[in-house]
C-alpha cells in the first residue's frame, strides 16, 4: 500500500511514523516549504496524546521536551482562584500531560520520520495543488521549484493545515477562516516561577484571557521559562491579525496592566518576551464527509477549532493514529477510510462546537456573568457539583476522561510490537 501525506506538521508526521508502527512503511510525506523550521511557540499535549505517542515509542523523548503540569487553575480577572484541577499523572491517568514548544515537538516527529521510514521520507518544496480520482489509485498533484510532480498512490491523506488545498478542492466556496472577534497574542518569557512551578493558569472571561503555563522547569535564581496567550475581545473591528505576526508588546501590556495579581504579575510576563506573535482566533465549520475516492482529511485541515482546551494537536495525534488503524486492519481501503471518518469525524465535531462555547474554559464566562465583581466565597456563585460537571463533561467529549482513556484498548494493530 502506498500513501502520500500532505503536510509534515504534528499530524502528517505522527500519521507516518503511526502508518510504519502498523506495517505500512510504504509512506512519503510533502511539505509545502522548502526548509522546515521550528515554528510556533507552546502548546499542550493531553494525556490521549501522550499515550498514542508513547506507543509509538516515544513517551521518553516527549518527557524531555517540556513540563508535565500538575494542576490547571482558571481564575477571574481580579485573580480570584474559580476552580482547580490536577492534570496528568497526579489526576490519575496512565500518561502525563507535556507543555512542549511546538517546534521542538515536530523536530522530534521529524527526526523519528527519517530515522525509521529513510531520509527521503520527507520531501519539502511540493505544494498540494490537487487531487486527481482514479478507479483504484488517486493522484497527488504538487508544484515545486522544478516544475509539476505528479504522484500515484492508494490513499492520500490532507494534513496541510487550516489552509488545506485538499479541502479547497472539495468545497472551494467555503471561504477562508471565520474569525469570532478575538486576537490572540502569544509569546514565551523567562519570568519568576508562579504557584508550584507546575501549574497551567487562565484568567479572566469571554472578552479578555490569558493563558500561561511553564516550559522548563524553575531554574536555581527561581525563574522559569513561561508560554502565555493574552486574549481580548473587539466584535467591532476587521480580522487584521494574521499567523505569526511579530507586533510590539506596549499596546498588549497596556491592556492588561491592572491585572496584577499576589501570585503573578501579568503585565510584567508581556513585557518580559522575547517576541509576541499575533494570531486571530478562527476556526472552521464542520464538513459534512472528509473522504472522497482514496484521500481524506486529517488534524486542521478536517477539524480546525479554537483552542480553548488546549486539543488541536492532540487531536491530530488521535486522527493519525485511528486512520493507521483502520488501514492496517481493513482489507478494503474504502472501508478503513469510512472507519476512520465514522470514529473521528463526529467526535471532532462535537469538538469544535464546544470550543466555539469556551469548553472547559465556559466556567470563567460563568463566574464573570454572575459575578463581575469578584466574589467572597466561590460557593456562592456556582452549584454544588457545576464546576466538576463541567469539567468532566469537556473530557469526555475530547476523549480523554481519565476512566474512559485508561481502560480503552490500544489503537495499536493487533500482532505489531
């Protein structure tokens, strides 16, 4: 079986290297740029993540690339403490979960590529064009610096993004992202070590956030290495903001600069970067079907969502591994591909749809609509149970309650190691 992948981010890598764990080794992966950075600041990868990475034998390498937090804590934009919650291994899952630079994460993907499939695995400079249909092979169409390239195989698989060709191909009048009003600032700095050193931190509400959690562990001087996302609101402008946009910190200081708290001083976290990027908050409606022929869509490209609970790439990661599964243990390609869509695509819908209410993080919108103010007493503002219920009900739709995730069987294929 021959399988092309557009796209070497988190997805497409982690579909090749889970493809080859299957017994499908036949498998080359494209990618649009012709040199592959590391790109991005933090993201989080959940204990569902983790898991489907430690089988694929790299648990260890992802330990050594970030922190494993130990508690999530949602505050108000007093700084008053709305709910907290141990995370990982201390909540009582099998796996952690790793705050990781995302450009860290797709080298390790990267080198694990070529280590097990060949160097030539990945090949850079071909950009997806279009997908051409056949009775029994599709055909993958890519510009390069030397021309077109035209590649024959049994199934292709879209990892290339929000902005996905293959997507486009298949509904060209969907129109670009939609974008809910919010920016997105998101930066790393190296700033006095907050709470435990360990803990993952929102503050605020639906009209203005931010998000911090650390990378590295405190140094000896006491000061970490801290991924944050200052959030605001503005339903009344344009979309100017774009991917990876450098923009300077005074204005986004600014706007948050009352919001010091005993445990951490916000502002002060934004003037300390190195660099802030500028991302609007956008994501995609839900498509109908993600396969036609032999290709199908997979992570951003079949599913992008906000980031409110922290799942886009884990995600990607649970995509990659299913659709291995299915193609290493369905005989007819056709129906491992509607396996694959028939587990994936109405999860990741329910996904995307619960982001677009806050997720998890609707107990901040909560706490703010009946209590703007502040609050004596958390008890006051929310039922005996609401803020646990709320909680759990987010895992459970992400796939990653820890009894579910615990005792479900392993997407591993039977009789591979």
């Amino acid at each position: 079986m021959t399988i092309v992948i557009a796209g070497a981010g988190i997805g497409g890598l982690t579909t090749a290297l889970s493809l080859h764990a299957a017994g499908i080794s036949d498998v080359t992966v494209y990618e649009r740029v012709s040199e592959l950075r590391p790109l991005g600041v933090g993201i989080n990868l959940l204990p569902h993540a983790v898991r489907e990475l430690t089988e694929l034998g790299l648990g260890d390498l992802v330990a050594t690339l970030g922190v494993a937090p130990s508690t999530l804590a949602y505050f108000n934009r007093h700084g008053q403490q709305i709910w907290t919650e141990p995370r990982g291994l201390e909540a009582g899952y099998r796996w952690p979960q790793v705050s990781v630079y995302r450009g860290r994460l797709q080298g390790m993907l990267l080198d694990a590529v070529r280590e097990r499939l060949g160097a030539d695995a990945v090949r850079t400079g071909h950009s997806l064009t279009a997908v051409e249909h056949g009775d029994h092979r599709d055909i993958a169409c890519f510009d390069t610096a030397d021309g077109p390239v035209r590649v024959e195989a049994d199934v292709i698989v879209g990892a290339d993004g929000i902005h996905s060709a293959l997507r486009r191909q298949r509904h060209p009048d969907e129109g670009p992202p939609k974008w809910n009003g919010l920016t997105l600032w998101r930066g790393t700095a190296r700033v006095p070590s907050y709470l435990d050193g360990r803990t993952m931190i929102m503050a605020g509400d639906g009209q203005q956030k931010f998000v911090a959690y650390p990378l590295s562990p405190p140094d000896p001087d006491g000061t970490a290495r801290v991924n944050f996302i200052a959030e605001r609101r503005d339903d009344g402008a344009q979309q100017t903001a774009d991917w990876n946009r450098a923009v300077d910190p005074g204005p986004i200081v600014e706007m948050f600069t009352g919001w010091r708290f005993d445990w951490l001083d916000v502002p002060a976290v934004i003037a300390a970067a190195e660099q802030i990027l500028e991302y609007p908050m956008v994501d995609r409606d839900p498509i109908d079907s993600w396969t036609h022929g032999r290709t199908t869509l997979l992570g951003d490209a079949a599913h992008p969502m906000y980031p409110n609970g922290s799942n886009g790439a884990s995600q990607a990661i649970l995509d990659a591994r299913t659709l291995a599964w299915h193609l290493a243990t369905t005989p007819d390609i056709a129906r491992a591909l509607a396996g694959y869509e028939a587990d994936r695509r109405p999860a990741t819908t329910a996904l995307v749809l619960s982001n677009r209410r806050q997720g998890p993080e609707q107990v901040m919108v909560l706490a703010h609509e009946r209590a703007p103010d502040g609050f004596a007493d958390i008890g006051d503002v929310f039922g005996p149970g609401e803020l646990a219920d709320i909680a759990a009900s987010y895992k459970r739709a992400a796939g990653f309650h820890p009894d579910a995730l615990n005792s479900r069987a392993s997407l591993t294929p039977p009789g591979r190691p």
